[in-house]
C-alpha cells in the first residue's frame, strides 16, 4: 500500500476515534437531560428543539457532504440518543 | 426552562458542531483516499477495511452508547463517504 493512503488512513482512523468520543459523550448528556426533564415531569421528545439543531447544522454546513447527508446522520444519532433515554426511562420503571 | 437543562444544552449544541466538523473532515479524508485509489486502479469499496475499522471502534466503545448502536451509526458514516466518492467518480466520468 502507498505511503499516501496508509497516511490517508491513520487520519481516518483518528477521526475515527475522536468522533466515537464525541458521539457517547453526547450520548451521556442526553442522558442527563432526560434526568433533568423527569424530574421536572416535562416531555422528553422535543420535536421543535430537534428541529431547531437540525437547522443549525444546517446552516453551519461546509461539506463535503451535502445538507441532506448532514440531516440524515444527525437524525439517526439524535435517534439512538433518544432510545438510550427510553431505556434509562424502564430501567427506573422496572425498579 | 432551568438553568441546568440551558447549560445541558449548550453542551449538547457545542458537541454536535463539533461532531459536525468531524464529519466533514472524515469525509474529505475518504475523498482523497477515493482520488489515491482511482490513480492506482484500485477497488473504492474495501469491506474488509470497513469491518476492520468497525471491530476497533467497537473495542474502544466506552458507552453509554452499546456497540450495536456504535456499528448502526457508524455503518450510515461509512455508507455516506463512500456514496461521496461515487459522486466525484460519476463527475469524473461525465467530464
């Protein structure tokens, strides 16, 4: 393999690892937000507030990719994350 | 709203622009790898590679996402830089 691409591809690898990183560390505010949210007996969906991050990615969006692709991967991980609440959620049920 | 989920918030805010910007660079990255492998006629696809990445990632997965959801969010990653590469090879191709 070249010199080039095994480089290309130690930087995939990092990037890798940085944005593994920042996915569960989002995923542990969530987590707290849901915390906070049952405590205060407020909703935990929030399409609006969704929406409104959804628009700001939009709007901060450089590319490569197009705002589409940037819509459909923020969706599937605001998705997990709301998942993992719901979970969080049955656990207390459950207990 | 208190000043606790506004903080929480902000946090979250802050962790998707970064995630974002991740993003973008991750597929910039898979671009130029796309541009090195067409010069060498090598295949784009490389599942091997993919599963490879997707084992690593899983081993360094610390949570609170589980690994089926780390492999989920990563495999829409991958699948969307690779749909990337395919476009610049399709305006190769049309030029």
């Amino acid at each position: 393999m070249s010199n080039k691409l095994e480089e290309l591809r130690q930087q995939l690898d990092e990037i890798n690892g940085k944005l593994l990183e920042l996915m569960n560390q989002r995923a542990a505010v969530v987590q707290q937000i849901g915390e906070v949210k049952k405590q205060q007996g407020v909703n935990k969906y929030d399409p609006v507030r969704e929406q409104d991050m959804l628009n700001r990615l939009v709007q901060a969006n450089t590319g490569p990719f197009d705002d589409g692709t940037i819509r459909h991967l923020f969706k599937q991980i605001f998705k997990a994350s709301l998942d993992l609440q719901q979970q969080d959620q049955k656990k207390v049920l459950l207990v």
